[in-house]
C-alpha cells in the first residue's frame, strides 16, 4: 500500500474515531442530565426531598420609608390571614430589633401563634465600636442630592450592616434552614404567601428538582387589603430567592442595606432584569465575577410584598429611592445621638 492510501486510510478512521467520541460525549452529558432530574425526584418515602422552610426577616421600622409600627402590622397580618402551606415550616428572624419594647412586641406575638424564631440581638457596645468609611469622600464632586445621600450611605455602610443587617440575617436563615429541609426560602419580611401563590411556587419547583436555585418575582400591593379580592398583582419587581440544601452561593455581606444587596446575588447568578442595567457609583463595593452555580436558577410563581404605609411611594421607585436613603441616614444619625448620651 502507497504511503498516500494510507494517509487517507488514517484520516477516514480518525474521523469515525472522532465521531464515535463525540456521540459518546453527548451520550454522556444526556445520561448526566437524566440522572441529574431523576436524582432529585419527588420521593413518597423520601419526606426531605420535598421538604421547604421559610424565614421572614423582621427589621427595624425606618421612618419615613416606613410607617412606624408597619413591622408589627404586617407580622400581625401574616399571622392572621395567611395559609398553611404544603410541606413548608415557617420561622421567623427577629433581627437587631433596637427598640426594645417593639422587640418584646414581636416576640409575644410570634409566641401567642406558636412561632418558632431567631433572635439576632442588637448590642449598644458592639455599635459603639464601629467606625464611619470615610476614605470614599476623596475627589468627589459635582453629585446631584440623590448621590450625595448615596454617598452619605456609604460613609455609614458599616453601621447599616450592623443594625439593618439585611445579608447576615439572610444568611443566618440559610444556614439555619440546610440543616432542616431540602428547599430554603430566606425572605424579607413583609412578603405574603397566598394560597395560589404557593401551588405555583411549589410545581415550579417540582417540576425542576435539579436546579439549585429558583426566583420568585415579587408583586408589591399598595394595601394590605388587596389580598383578599383574590386577584393575581403584577410580580414584576425586584425577586425573592429560594436555594437548595447543596447550593453554595450565600448572600454578599459587603452589600449593605438600600445598595443592592440582594441584587448583587442575582447578578452572580445570572438573573435577568432591569438592574443589569444599573450604573455603579464610584464608591459602590466591588462586584463579583459570574457564580460558578449561574444559569442553575428556574423561575417560581410569585409573592406578594405587604404594604410599607406609605402607599405613596410603590409605584415611584425614584421617589422610594430617596426616601429610603433618609430613612437609613435619619436611623443612623438618630443611633450615634442616644449611644453617646449614654
């Protein structure tokens, strides 16, 4: 045999060969995803692998973002009039309740409904301790009034997340609930669970028990009253998100309250929406690279966003920025005034 028939012999038999391993590597990634889904089935005889729990972060009232006494109310609320759901433990976070007698309230009222909850405590000595940022002030110039008060946030960023301690509450939540059940909900704490809701939320996730994460697209209602007509609310706003027990991503605690804390997880994650188009300020925290976990997000049914009492300011998202930053500046102020007269 010719050395040419050869060399084309050896070229029809390396593409056969190349063919056969990429058929087998598709094979294998389809194997993968099969066994993936199957993995992660709905079990009868496996109660954990349909196991939910959901935390509901209770804050301090920030007035005027809030209405003062709108933590209490909308507890109440949620205590009274929402379902019971499939397969799904409630628990409570009570966290870094300053006001003493408004701490005490929520606790009493959790244990009159047999409420099982956290307590993150609020410490005047550890607050003492924590210092202002105040390298981001270098060079900064010509900002309008809203970015003066974001960067007035930023000085304080330290103290927002000691005392509104968004993230590190989240994040107690889904420690707290990998060690209880399959599926984590760690929420803010004005969110409401209707009835439909859940069996949206609930297929959902049944449906795609291999993904690791799932958002749910939040609807705010400008009364608390508007559950009840049983109308579905447009869920369009910024989502809650649910975790499985093996994720790894937790929320980013460098992300204070009021800038984008639980954005910047959707952003790790992959998750589109409008804050992809968000500029940074040039004293905001630093953004992480993709997860290695992105793309492994499903979307969820929905969940409703109980009233602030300030009505006003839902469907003004520009106008509920500014008030949010006095609110948080006003918190703060008002903090470092009573630590120092005692």
């Amino acid at each position: 045999m010719d050395e040419n028939k050869k060399v084309k012999r050896k070229k029809v038999e390396n593409k056969r060969s190349t063919k056969r391993y990429s058929q087998i590597n598709k094979d294998a990634k389809r194997n993968k995803r099969k066994n993936s889904k199957k993995k992660y089935r709905f079990h009868k005889k496996n109660p954990i692998s349909q196991s939910f729990i959901l935390y509901r972060i209770l804050g301090n009232d920030l007035f005027p973002r809030h209405k003062t006494g709108q933590t209490l109310q909308n507890l109440k609320f949620i205590l009274e009039n929402e379902p019971k759901l499939v397969n799904c433990e409630k628990k409570w976070v009570v966290n870094r309740i300053f006001q003493s007698e408004i701490q005490v309230s929520i606790i009493e009222l959790l244990e009159k409904h047999k409420q099982k909850y956290i307590i993150i405590p609020f410490n005047k000595d550890e607050y003492m301790e924590i210092e202002n940022d105040d390298e981001i002030f270098s060079d900064q110039k010509n900002l309008s009034q809203t970015q003066e008060k974001r960067m007035l946030t930023a000085k304080y960023r330290h103290k927002i997340n000691y005392v509104m301690n968004v993230n590190g509450a989240r994040n107690v939540a889904l420690r707290d609930g990998k060690k209880k059940a399959q599926w984590i909900l760690p929420w803010d704490g004005n969110c409401f669970i209707a009835l439909s809701a859940w069996k949206n939320i609930y297929k959902s996730v049944k449906n795609s028990l291999h993904k690791k994460y799932f958002v749910v697209p939040m609807a705010r209602v400008p009364s608390n009253k508007e559950l009840f007509k049983n109308i579905k609310p447009k869920a369009v706003d910024e989502p809650q998100i649910i975790f499985r027990k093996d994720s790894n991503e937790e929320f980013n605690e460098e992300f204070y309250y009021g800038r984008r804390d639980k954005v910047e997880l959707l952003w790790r994650l992959g998750v589109p929406g409008k804050w992809n188009k968000w500029k940074d300020d040039p004293w905001d925290r630093n953004r992480l690279p993709l997860s290695k976990e992105s793309r492994q997000f499903d979307k969820a049914g929905w969940v409703a966003r109980l009233s602030s009492g300030r009505s006003g300011l839902e469907k003004d998202s520009k106008k509920r920025e500014v008030v949010r930053l006095d609110a948080v500046i006003n918190t703060i102020e008002y903090l470092d005034n009573i630590v120092k007269k005692k």
